[in-house]
C-alpha cells in the first residue's frame, strides 16, 4: 500500500494497481484480502482416470445439482 501524490492511495498486487481515495478505504482492501487468504480452502478430489483425449485427469469436475 502506497501514497500517490494527490490521488489517494494504491494497492499493488503484482502488476495489478488499485486505486483508493484513503488510507482507511486501502486498508480495509488489504486486511479483507489478507483474511480471505488466510481463510482454509479446500484441495481438488484427485481422479486416476484418464480422459477422453488420453491424458489423465488432475481434478475432478464439478457436478452440479439441477
């Protein structure tokens, strides 16, 4: 997080810059993305199976329910 001379603050992500008008505002972004980053995810089911073009699949896919 960064001061930018007369336009407010900026958040960098990478090469990805994120404008905001306070210091309040781009630390409350930061703080949320450090919780969401934080936060358990889970890992994709492995599959054994090959696939229709012969590879074998990493992930299984998502099935939803109709």
């Amino acid at each position: 997080m960064s001061e930018v001379a007369e336009r407010g603050w900026v958040v960098r992500l990478g090469l990805c810059v994120v404008p905001f008008s306070s210091h309040q505002e781009a630390g409350q972004f930061v703080e949320r993305l450090q919780q969401r980053l934080s936060a358990p995810h889970p890992l994709p089911l492995e599959v054994a199976t090959p696939s229709s073009d012969g590879h074998e699949a990493v992930t299984k896919r998502a099935e939803h329910a109709s």
